[in-house]
C-alpha cells in the first residue's frame, strides 16, 4: 500500500477516509484534520484561552502538546492542579 499524497509506502490505511498514508503525510493530516473540525463546528476561536487538562499520561501529553500547536494562548494543568502552566 501506498500513500495518496506522496507514492512513498503507507504507514496507516484509514477506510473509512478512503486513505493511505506514510508517516510524514499522517503526521500532518491530524493538525489539518482538527484544525478543519474546530473550526466547523466553531468550538473556540484563535484567540480564546483553551484548557487541557492531562493526566501526566502519554496519550494525554501529547493532547496537550498538540493542542498547544492550535491555539495562540494555550494553557494546561496536570490532575493534582499543582504544576498549572500559563
């Protein structure tokens, strides 16, 4: 299986997306992919504040993380509210 967007051999194959792609093309399709939702279902603007609150595990690091990339003033906390981040 190759990836649509570049030939090069596909990591993932999302059916239901009709979609195959290498790691590079995957890693960019997310942020793409979010970006298009929050802003059709208008669920907070560029400039509003956003919290992510994590549990200091990986997948919710790297929500955190994540999220951080998409919005200009983003602010997360860990569970205990101990180690806030502004």
């Amino acid at each position: 299986m190759k990836c649509r967007k570049c030939g090069e051999k596909a990591v993932i194959n999302m059916r239901q997306h009709k979609l195959a792609l290498c790691k590079t093309h995957f890693l960019d399709w997310i942020p793409e992919q979010t970006q298009r939702f929050i802003e059709k279902y208008r669920m907070f603007g560029p400039q509003e504040r956003v919290l992510v609150a994590v549990s200091g595990g990986k997948d919710s690091l790297s929500s955190g993380i994540f999220f951080g990339g998409l919005v200009t003033r983003p602010m997360a906390c860990t569970s205990d509210w101990a180690s806030m981040v502004a």
